[in-house]
C-alpha cells in the first residue's frame, strides 16, 4: 500500500453537521485524521437553523481506506453523510475529452463555405496536391493516440476498452501542454500486422502517430514498421517519453553528484519498452556500462532463458563486463539504478551495494521498485514516476513539446538526435541556482518546458534535413487561433 495518501484515491464527503454544538467539526476531522485520512479542501454548501452542509475532499491511501474514512466520518456523532464518492471516478463520468467547432455556424453562408458547395473546391486542391492536407485540414495539428491496451499502465493486458480512459487523459496532456489537437484510437488487436495496416490506413488524418500502452516486444516491431512506411512522425512514447526525460533528469543529478556519463555504471531492472529504450538514450549520451536485468537475472551475451529478439540485441549491446547473477549482483558498485519493473523489487541491503553518492530512479507505479522514505539515508538522488514525492519523472514533460516541435517544422520523423536535444531542453529548464537533490527535474507546469523541447526538436530537425517547412510561430497557443 502506498505510504503517502495521495489524490488519485481522493473522496468527496458531503455530510450534513447539527447545529449547536461547536467542537462538532473538530471531532468530525479528528475521526478523519485518526484513520489517516489527508483532508484538503473545505467548503460550505448549505446552512440552515438547524444544520449546516459542508463537502470535504480528503485523499486516502487506496480505495480501502477510502471506504474506512467514509465509516469512520459516519461514526461521529451528529453527523450524517449525504453522499461519498471517488473522484477520480467522477471525473471521468462521460469521458475527459469532446470536439468542439472552430468556427460557429450561423447562416446559409457559413454552412456553403464550411460544408457544401464550398468543400468541394478543398477537396479536390488536397486530391492534386496531397501535401495541401496539412493545410487545409486538421492534420496540421493532429495526433493520433493508439493502443492496444496489452501494456496499460502497471496493469497489463486488460484490453482496447480498458486502455480508453489512459488514452483520454493522454489527449488531455497534449492540448493542456502542447496546444496539440489529438484523438485516441484504441484497437483490439494483438496482431502487429494488423495494427500496422490499422494504423496506415488511418494516417492520412493525423500529422504524428503516438503508440501507447502497447506491450514489448511487438511495440518495438510496430514502430519500426511504421516508420519505415509513413511519413510523418512515429513516437512510442512508452519507451521515448520515458526515455527522454530519465536522460534529463540524470543530467541534472550528475551535476550534483560531480559525475560523468562515461564513467557510470548503471543497471536497468526491467527490459521491457522503456528499459529498452532508456539504456538507448543513455548509450547515446555516452554511457557504456549498462547492465540490464529482467526476472531471470542478468542479461548477458549468451543468455538463453526467457529471451527475444529485442533482448538479444540488448545482449549484445550492453553489459560490457558479461555480470551474471540476480540484481544483487548486478548492482554492486553500480551509480544509477533507473527501475522499470515493479512494486518492492529493490531492498535496502541491495542499495547499500551502490557505489558512493548513488542515483536512484524508481518508475514503477503506483508503487515504486523501492520507497523514497526508505531509499532517503542511502541516496544521493531520488526520482520516482508518483507525482506526491519530489522529482517526479513523468513524460508529460517529452512529448507535447516534442509534438509541437515536430508538427510546427512538419518534420518527417523523430530522429535520436531530436530525442538528446529535448532531454537536454528539459533539463536546461532548472538554473544552476535553482538544482537541489529534490528539484532535478521541472515540475510538469512548468509552462517553460514544452516551448523550451519544440525549439530544441526544431532544430535538430532542420540540421538533420527532417523539417519540410518553417515554423508560423514560435509560441504555444498559436495553433488554437
């Protein structure tokens, strides 16, 4: 159970208080406190001669300890609850996302030029001329947002359906930070050929295709295959989002800790889409010890248990030494451990191993590989994915501003070099008076980092031959006018 009550199992009490006895409130919230509960926001609905109507939000733990906080207000004497539920249930009631019009409909001549006759001029401008879409259509700021629900979170393969609402509130982040139109398009399907040809046939709508939740290895055979085939940006965002600002944020922790990317030893647990694609990033910025361990130990050149075709190339790619053995072993003397896997997988007896002033990232979520408050005496630097703990690596900070960027200078595809350049724009978003062990990486709102990543993937695209046109603006929002 996660240590820190947190919004994301917060519940809303509306209780009706009789009036005429004044410490009733205090009694109300001491009963709330005694079971852990963390009451937030306070506010009066009603009041009456003889009663009053507050709603409390409160954030619990899990959603057992919601429903002890629901018994426990209901336990107070002269106070009756009139209704408790999940917020983050009710949020999501109807869904998160609608399309609204651009421009209203009010007469006979707006729906001739809208619709028809006029359309009709448009269409056949974009059937001479194809590239005119990104024009003339949404397609200029449109993204899709696909999955297939076999990777959801840390929740599995639970299904197209089920991915829906990740999907949703994906689409949220990119209009919220990016100013980027994207829709989400969820397909039942574990057939990578068939989520190709899906895919492809639904692309000359969309300007960038963003996969997600798309379970390895068939996610990396997917990408690769669409990029080879479209010609507009291809971004699994599983591996690349993470990836980009995992880079980020170790930048700025070396900056604290006096070391080199050269010189680390780093141990990846959990080889799956963003263990992959973080030891890629890493390579790429000049680390070479890395050393990547899955539930069978080690992966070493010659492995031969539970292997596929993306480990073997991690193989022969990674563990220069050839370490064997369990992650204890692998993370003796080791100055990164960035987790990919699950809940409790990294001890404290494992930690102390480390070497001196050891960095450690722990991404699983809700919880992480190990919890700050045990990892805290030990570290020089904490990260997890939770947004509840200091430096929260969370790719809300990646991909907008990689989108937009990306979308603005019409670029091709989003090359290795576009990935480095956005982790350095992120991390160059925190001043040197600013870096402490708790703010290695910026806060998702900060409105600095999406227009600080597009710039940044602006031009590395057009050094790199991959923009076909300049940028209108440099500014976020434009694109909404």
């Amino acid at each position: 159970m996660p240590a820190t009550p947190s919004a994301q199992y917060s519940v809303t009490l509306r209780v009706e208080m009789e009036s005429g006895t004044p410490d009733l409130f205090a009694r109300l919230a001491s009963a709330i406190t005694d079971v852990g509960g963390d009451i937030g926001a306070v506010d009066v609905v009603a009041t009456s001669y003889h009663s009053t109507i507050r709603e409390l939000v409160i954030d619990a733990t899990d959603q057992e300890h919601a429903t002890t906080i629901v018994a426990a207000a209901e336990s107070v004497e002269g106070v009756r609850v009139q209704e408790s539920f999940d917020r983050t249930f009710r949020m999501h009631q109807g869904g998160k996302i609608e399309m609204e019009t651009r421009m209203p409909l009010e007469n006979r001549e707006d729906l001739s030029t809208a619709y028809m006759p006029g359309v009709a001029r448009v269409c056949r401008a974009i059937a001479e001329d194809r590239s005119r879409a990104f024009d003339l259509t949404i397609k200029r700021n449109m993204v899709a947002v696909v999955t297939n629900g076999t990777a959801v979170l840390g929740l599995g393969d639970i299904g197209a359906a089920a991915g829906m609402p990740v999907m949703e509130g994906k689409s949220m982040l990119f209009k919220e930070f990016g100013d980027v139109d994207s829709y989400p398009i969820c397909i039942d399907s574990k057939d990578p050929d068939e989520l190709v040809h899906t895919v492809t046939a639904l692309a000359p709508a969309f300007g960038g295709i963003n996969l997600e939740d798309i379970a390895a290895p068939v996610c990396f055979e997917v990408e690769d295959r669409l990029k080879e085939t479209l010609d507009i940006p291809v971004f699994h965002d599983d591996q690349h989002g993470t990836a980009i600002v995992v880079l980020a944020a170790l930048i700025n922790a070396l900056k604290l800790t006096g070391g080199e990317m050269a010189d680390l030893k780093v141990v990846v647990n959990g080889i799956g889409a963003s263990g992959v694609a973080c030891s890629k990033i890493l390579m790429n910025a000049g680390v070479t010890n890395i050393i990547g361990c899955d539930t069978r130990g080690a992966i070493y050149n010659g492995r031969a248990e539970n292997m596929n075709f993306m480990k073997e190339w991690y193989a022969e790619n990674t563990n220069p030494e050839g370490v064997r053995g369990a992650l204890t072993e692998a993370i003796d003397g080791a100055n990164l451990f960035l987790g990919l896997s699950g809940p409790g997988t990294f001890t404290v007896e494992q930690l102390r191993l480390m070497a001196d002033d050891p960095i450690v990232f722990a991404m699983a979520n809700p919880v992480p590989e190990i919890m700050p408050e045990l990892a805290a005496p030990h570290v020089a630097v904490m990260a997890t994915g939770r947004s509840d703990y200091p430096n929260q690596i969370n790719n809300v900070l990646a991909f907008p501003g990689i989108f937009r960027g990306a979308l603005d200078c019409r670029a091709s595809q989003i090359s290795e070099a576009m990935k480095v350049a956005a982790a350095r724009a992120i991390a160059g978003c925190i001043g040197e008076d600013e870096l402490n062990p708790e703010y290695i990486i910026p806060s998702v709102f900060n409105r600095q980092v999406a227009p600080a990543v597009a710039a940044r993937v602006v031009e590395v695209a057009r050094e790199e031959g991959l923009a076909r046109k300049e940028p209108e603006s440099d500014s976020i929002g434009a694109h909404s006018s």
